[in-house]
C-alpha cells in the first residue's frame, strides 16, 4: 500500500506539474480579457463625455446665432417701424430689414434641430411673434394696418417680443447650464 501511496502522490504531482502552465494561462486570459474589458468600459465613458461635449457646443453655438438672428431681426424691424412713421422707407431700409429677416430663419432652422424642447418652444413663440411684428409694420407702411393697429401700438408689440425674447434667452441659458442670477457674495463681502 505504501508504494501504491508513492505512485499516487508522484501521479499527482506530475498531473499538477503539467496543468500548471494550463492554469496560469487560463488565469492570465481571464486577467487580460478583464483588463481589456475596463479598457473598453473607460473609452466608451471617454467617447461618452466628447460626445456630450461636443452636443453642448453645438447647441451652444446654435443658440447664440439664434438669439443675436433674434436680436438683430427685432432692431430691424423697430428701425424701419421708425421710417415708416417718418415716410422716408428706401430701397437700402427695405433690404437691410429683408437680410435679417432672412438671417433670422436660417439661424431658427439651424437651431431646430438640436434645441431642447423647452427653447424650441421659447423659440417658436419669439419666431411666430417677430413673423407677427413683420406682418403688421409691413400692412402699416402699405397703408392698410389691422384694424386696431398704429405705430405705438406695433411699437409696443416689439417691445414685448424685447420683453419675451429675455425670457428666451433665460430658457437658453438654463439649458446650457448657465446661471441666470448673478453669483451672490460670501457673507461678509464688502462691496
């Protein structure tokens, strides 16, 4: 029994001397495909994060030109509001208000297609109220204004888009994570 002992033990040895490399490269594939697997968990997070950054500086980008096409469209439209109380509309006047017109729906079409739905909708308020806003001052220079419409009247229409586009501009500024307070002072500031 003694040498059938000795067999067995040499048996095992010999087994567990042949199947180490086995193990340990079994043990090492698992170690590397673990590995491989954070790797690819770290750049998927990694691509994650470009992608949300670079989402934000689309949009970014997108509502600035959508608030200074707004701006702009807004201070045509009271300008040649003026001339046309004053009667002296030009040619130039009518192009300079048509430029930003048109600048105005190109930014509002860009800026469409990557808007929040919460500025989309500011945005289609603002765009629908400038349309408005063109729609009577041009029926005013024609000579045919709605019924209840002068120049004050579209005046204060304009100032209201003014009054709304800051609410615009708010929403957009949210969605960027931008504050709208100004930072308030640690206590104890003297300023």
């Amino acid at each position: 029994m003694g040498s059938t002992a000795v067999v067995l033990a040499a048996a095992i040895a010999v087994t567990g001397t042949l199947l180490s490399p086995v193990l340990a490269q079994r043990s090492g594939a698992k170690a590397q495909k673990a590995e491989f697997e954070r790797q690819q968990q770290a750049a998927h997070a990694q691509w994650e994060r470009e992608q949300r950054r670079e989402e934000l500086s689309t949009r970014r980008t997108c509502y600035i030109e959508a608030n200074a096409a707004n701006r702009r469209y807004r201070i045509q439209l009271m300008n040649y509001l003026w001339h046309v109380r004053n009667g002296d509309v030009t040619d130039a006047l009518k192009a300079e208000l048509e430029t930003a017109r048109a600048n105005h729906h190109s930014a509002f079409a860009e800026v469409q297609m990557v808007a929040s739905p919460a500025v989309l909708e500011e945005l289609d308020v603002i765009a629908n109220a400038l349309s408005e806003g063109y729609r009577r001052t041009k029926c005013l220079e024609e000579g045919n204004p709605d019924e209840s419409d002068t120049f004050d009247v579209i005046q204060d229409y304009l100032e209201w888009i003014w009054k709304r586009w800051k609410e615009m501009r708010a929403v957009m500024r949210e969605d960027l994570g931008v504050p709208n307070e100004p930072p308030t002072p640690p206590a104890g500031d003297a300023r």
